[in-house]
C-alpha cells in the first residue's frame, strides 16, 4: 500500500494527515492495517488529522487515552478523549439521527474493545472513545480530537487509531 504523510501545525493545533489506499497491496505485497497519530490534546489545542481512501474500507477507530498509562507510554493521558470525524462535505459522520453521537465507553463486548483484547493483545480502557465498524466509501476524512465536555479533565496524551478491514 503506498502511503504518504503530511504534518500541519497552525496556531495552538495541529495534524497529521495520511493518504493511502486501503486493501491495496503494495509491491512487496504487504498492507496497510492500522494508522495512528499521537498528540497532547487541551482545551484550546485540539487535535486534527485526516486519511483518504481510495476504495470503500471497513474501519475501526478508537482514541486511547487512558490506556496509554496501562500500556506505559505516557504518565499524562486524557482521560475522557472526544473525537469527531467528518468526511469531504463536512459532514460528521459519527452523529445519528437524533443528533446524538455514535460514541461510547469502549465497554466489554464492542467490536473495538474485542479487537484490542483478543487480536492485539492491547485492551482499551473504559474511558477510551471507540467506535463500531464503519464501511466508509473512498473519500477524504477528517478527524478532530478535544477533552470531551463536562469531563474533569481538560489536557493529555492521546494515540488516535484508524483500523482497516478489522
């Protein structure tokens, strides 16, 4: 898979944006399976990003933040990190029908908690945001990553994670 990054820093935020093509093998005839980006994320430095894809691609996305300290990276996570993802249109993707949104405490039993425990061998943490498989068409994504509202916490170390075809 042939991918490329671009790093963004502008006033207080920054990103780091991927371009692949997801499923695509590359001449080696390895794949891509999982992009990440780490940054310390406040209330006035929220994080961003972005990945396109070139096919339609199942994804799995999770924000770690308390985990981070169980898996030793960091003495200093974000405990309650919020993560909004939009597509070319600006549309937030992760929003349902009665405006609230299609994030939840990475519980026992969700796909995203599963797959860090069993497949990774990397469990998230019940105040990590994660998402359920979504299929996205190709196209241009963007994410944003701020402590999420009326939580206690307001700074720390986030590893925002896209999988592919988990």
């Amino acid at each position: 898979m042939n991918c490329s990054f671009r790093r963004s820093v502008k006033a207080g935020l920054f990103g780091l944006f991927l371009t692949c093509c997801a499923g695509q093998a590359s001449a080696t005839g390895a794949t891509l399976s999982t992009i990440g980006s780490r940054g310390t994320v406040t209330a006035s430095a929220t994080m961003f990003g972005g990945f396109t894809l070139n096919s339609t691609t199942n994804v799995l996305i999770a924000v770690r933040g308390p985990s981070l300290l169980t898996l030793g990276a960091t003495q200093n996570p974000l405990v309650n990190p919020g993560l909004r993802l939009f597509n070319s249109n600006n549309i937030d993707l992760l929003t349902n029908t009665a405006g609230s949104h299609e994030l939840f405490a990475c519980t026992v039993g969700t796909a995203a908690r599963d797959y860090y425990a069993f497949v990774r061998g990397q469990p998230l943490d019940l105040n990590d945001t994660c998402t359920n498989v979504h299929t996205l068409p190709a196209g241009v994504y963007t994410f944003t990553i701020t402590p999420k509202t009326g939580g206690s916490d307001t700074s720390g170390e986030v590893l925002f994670e896209v999988t592919f075809n988990p």
